[in-house]
C-alpha cells in the first residue's frame, strides 16, 4: 500500500507533520534528560571534591589505616561513576539531540519542497479547470445566441412583410451565430481534452509521486527516530560495564577493611616504647617509731643500712604515667624528644631517609654538573665551563648540609635507641626498623623518648659533678627538677640530644637540660 493510491492530501499533510512534531518532541525530552544527567555528574563531582583530600595524604597517619583508605577508593569510584554520566550525557546530546534536530531540519525543507510542488501541481489543474468552464459557458452561450439568431432569420423569412433586405442581413447574422458557436465549441473541446489530459497525469502520475516522496520522507523518519529509540537505550548499555567495574571497586574497598589490621597499624604509630611499670614499693614510714630487734615488724625499708629510707627513692613514684590524665600540650622540638620513644625512633628514621632523597637527589646534580663541565672544557663553543662554578659550589654546600643533618640525626637516633633499651630491656626494633647494613643498623634507628623518671635504678657509679646554673621544673616523664646553685652527679654526658642524665644527693635520678649545667668530669 502506498500514499500514491490515495488521495487525503490534507491528511498527509496533517500526518508529517504530526510525525516532525513527534522528533522534536523526542528531541526535547532526551534533552532535559542530558541536563539531568549533567546536573547529577557535577553533584557527583562536587560531592568527590568535598571528600577528597587536597593534598597528598601518604604522610598522614590516617592514611595508613586500611578502613580510610577503602573510603578514599569509594570517593575516587564515585568519581568515576559520576564520569560515565557524563559520557551518558554526551552521547545523548551528540548521537540523538544533534543528530535529530539536524535531521529534522532537513525534513522540515523536504517536507516543505513535496507540497509546494503539490500545489504548484493543483494550481496548474485548477486554472486548466477554469479554463474549461470558461469555454463551456462561452460556448453555452454562443449557442444559445446562434438559435436565437436562426429563429429570427426564419421569422423574417416567413414574415411577407420583411423586405429582401432585412431577411438577408437576419440570415447574415444567424450564420455569423452558428460560425461562432462552432468556434466556440471546438475552443471548448479543445479546453476540455487538456484538462481531462491534465487531470489525468495529476492524479495518476504528479500527485502519486509526490505522495510517494512523502511518504519515502515520513518512512525515513521514524526510521531515524526508531534508531534515536535504541540510542537512548544503548548509551546506557554502553556504560554498564565500566559502572560495573566502579561498583565492584567500591565492593572491592569494603572487603579490604580489616578491623585487626588496623588495630595493630594503631599500636604500631602510637606505641611509646615504655615499659609497664610495676607495682609500688611499700614504705613502711613507721619503722623509726616501732624500731625493736624482733623480726616481727614488716621489714627493713629498701634504703641505707641504718633503716632509714634512701633519700633518692623519696618522690620515685611522682611522676608516673597515667593512660587517662590530662597532660599539657608538649612543646614540639626539632629533635622530637616531645614524643614517646618509639614515635621518635620512627620520626628521626623518618626524617634520615627524607634527607638520604635530598642528598641523593644533590649528588646526581653534582655529577650532571660536572660532566657538563667537563663537556665545555672539551668543547668551548657550546660554553663557558666558569658559569657553572656558582652552581657546583652551592651543591656541594648543600651536601655537606645535608651530610650534616643525617649524621646529626643519625648520633640523635643511636642515642636515643640506647634510651629505649634502658627504658624498655625486652622491647625490640619492630619489622619496619630492620636495616640491612648491620654497620648502620644502630644509627638509622629513628628512636624517641619522652623521659621516664620511672626506669630502673642504675647502680653505676657517677662519671662526675655538675652545678646547676638555672633552675628546672621537670615536668616531663623521665627528666628531674633542680634548684639554681644545686651539686649534682653526673650519671651520664649529654650524647647529641641537649640532654645529660644526673642524680640529685636528695636521691632521685633524671635528665636535665645540658645547658643548665656547669660539668667536672672525675
């Protein structure tokens, strides 16, 4: 069945048009559905941004749990998720927004060129029609005026009082009549075989064409709004694995948690490195009053000979650590000696590899610097090997800097192990503090101390005097308070760190800061 077989050309026209307004229609509703998606993937983005952390995290020490690191990889799937609504979006605007419209564009000019030669083709027959009544009512009316003229001509001829003359100028005109009649209906059979020739090749050949052409146009259409229909689907479709590849991600992140993994990372960033103290001497401050030579009294204090209680263990237990209490904030010092001794161990090791990158980092430019100044001496065109000296001598100032720094750090950490090995006899350098350089393996130890007044009493004997200069309220674990003017004892020298240990004739032993003494050494 085809349009040319039938004649509804108001109803065609009705039909395509319809059929245009039904593309454009599509076309808006894919639109407004691009801006939803557009809408939804900058949310998305935004949402990501906010979450995201603005710098690098690797040094943070949230980073190191497994749980903040699997939120990290569902912000960064989202992220990608919200990507492929923007390829879901882009491929709507390009493959069925702008395809459509163009295509509509073009249907509308066809669609317009079939019916204005449809009625070019309906005017042509209409003034053919026109024509042909024009004629027919020319030749009616010659007819008619032909008859008249023929009766009154026989009128005059019957009539005995007519002269000759009058019945001669009557038959004159009678036949002048009839001439035109003929002329007349040979004008209108002629008008009459063109229009019937006309009408025919109008409905049996223009207008089926044209029809034809339209509806080869409207099939072309829905054809083109049919692949718009998948289009819509198939984006998609298109975009399902790679959504699905995000979502197993974000799937992936959750089953990488794992609660004791991060329960160990935790003892591992905040363990101090001190041992737990033990239990409480009993000081039994009864014994001058009930002193008798029975066995029955509870038993001679630790202390001097004589009874009486060692001045050095008065205030031994002052400053012990409690897990819940509230401490100052503690100054933060560049050797980190304001951390406990494992995080300080960690710190400085931290801070030795930083500086070996540095200096590495110098050396290679040290080198690079001098192959080019050996090229420039071999070869003067291409420059003046003296302009490189102010850079070669700022490198290896830097590298002796840097020198400098490690080994400083390297003296703080190997002194600073010894710390934690007299604080801690049974801990041990955890898995991360290994070293494969056995030479090395003491002074690579990044190790920290926040001073224990706690750790066991040495028996050695001092190395030598010293008298403070300042007074010091020691109030962090480990270090001791002296009075300015106070005779101490030297325990042991300061190794690197602004520190000397000293022990107070009152009893008690400590560290106090190096440059508040006045040292003798025996």
């Amino acid at each position: 069945w085809e349009w040319g077989e039938d004649d509804q050309f108001d109803e065609i026209e009705r039909h395509t048009q319809w059929g245009l307004d039904l593309m454009e229609k599509y076309v808006k509703f894919v639109k407004e559905r691009t801006e939803i998606e557009q809408a939804y993937a900058k949310q998305l983005r935004n949402l990501v941004k906010k979450y995201l952390p603005k710098r690098n995290t690797r040094e943070d020490p949230e980073s190191k749990f497994c749980q903040y690191q699997a939120f990290l990889q569902v912000v960064k799937e989202l992220n990608d998720f919200a990507g492929q609504r923007e390829v879901v979006a882009e491929n709507l605007t390009t493959r069925i927004c702008v395809e459509l419209s163009k295509h509509a564009q073009e249907l509308k000019q066809e669609r317009k060129s079939h019916f204005q030669e449809g009625r070019r083709a309906q005017q042509q027959l209409e003034n053919c029609f026109k024509q042909l009544e024009n004629s027919k009512r020319k030749f009616e009316r010659d007819c008619r005026e032909a008859e008249k003229a023929m009766l009154v001509a026989e009128k005059l001829d019957q009539d005995l009082n007519a002269t000759k003359a009058d019945v001669e100028k009557a038959k004159q005109q009678a036949n002048l009549r009839s001439h035109m009649a003929e002329e007349s209906k040979n004008e209108y059979a002629s008008f009459l075989q063109k229009f019937n020739r006309d009408q025919s090749q109008f409905y049996f050949l223009e207008m089926p064409q044209i029809f034809n052409k339209l509806q080869e146009m409207d099939e072309r259409r829905t054809v083109q709004l049919k692949e718009g229909y998948g289009i819509f689907s198939e984006t998609e479709q298109q975009v399902m694995p790679i959504i699905g590849k995000c979502l197993d991600g974000m799937k992936a992140a959750a089953d990488s948690v794992n609660e004791k993994n991060d329960s160990q990372v935790l003892i591992e960033l905040h363990k101090s490195g001190f041992e737990r103290p033990g239990d409480v001497d009993f000081e039994d401050f009864s014994q001058p009053i009930n002193r008798t030579s029975s066995d029955s009294s509870l038993g001679t204090p630790r202390g001097t000979l004589d009874g009486r209680l060692d001045p050095r263990l008065l205030g031994k237990n002052k400053g012990k650590r409690w897990l819940f209490s509230k401490k100052n904030k503690p100054v933060i010092t560049e050797d980190f000696s304001h951390l406990p001794p494992e995080q300080r161990r960690k710190k400085l090791q931290q801070k030795i590899e930083e500086r070996n990158r540095e200096l590495q980092k110098e050396i290679d430019q040290r080198d690079a610097l001098n192959k080019m100044k050996d090229v420039y001496q071999k070869t003067p065109q291409m420059g003046d090997p003296a302009s490189l000296e102010p850079k070669i001598s700022e490198t290896l100032s830097n590298i002796e800097k840097l020198r400098l720094e490690i080994q400083k750090y390297e003296v703080r950490g190997s002194y600073t192990l010894k710390q934690l090995l007299t604080l801690s006899p049974h801990w041990s350098l955890s898995p991360d503090a290994t070293h494969s350089d056995d030479s090395q393996d003491a002074l690579n130890q990044p190790i920290y101390t926040e001073f224990d007044e706690d750790f066991e009493e040495d028996l050695a004997s001092p190395i030598g005097t010293c008298v403070a200069m300042y007074q010091f309220e020691g109030s962090s674990e480990g270090t001791i308070s002296m009075t300015e003017g106070e005779e101490l004892s030297l325990m042991e020298e300061d190794k690197g760190d602004g520190w000397t240990r000293v022990r107070r004739s009152k009893g008690g032993e400590g560290y106090v800061p190096t440059s508040y003494l006045r040292v003798t050494l025996n």
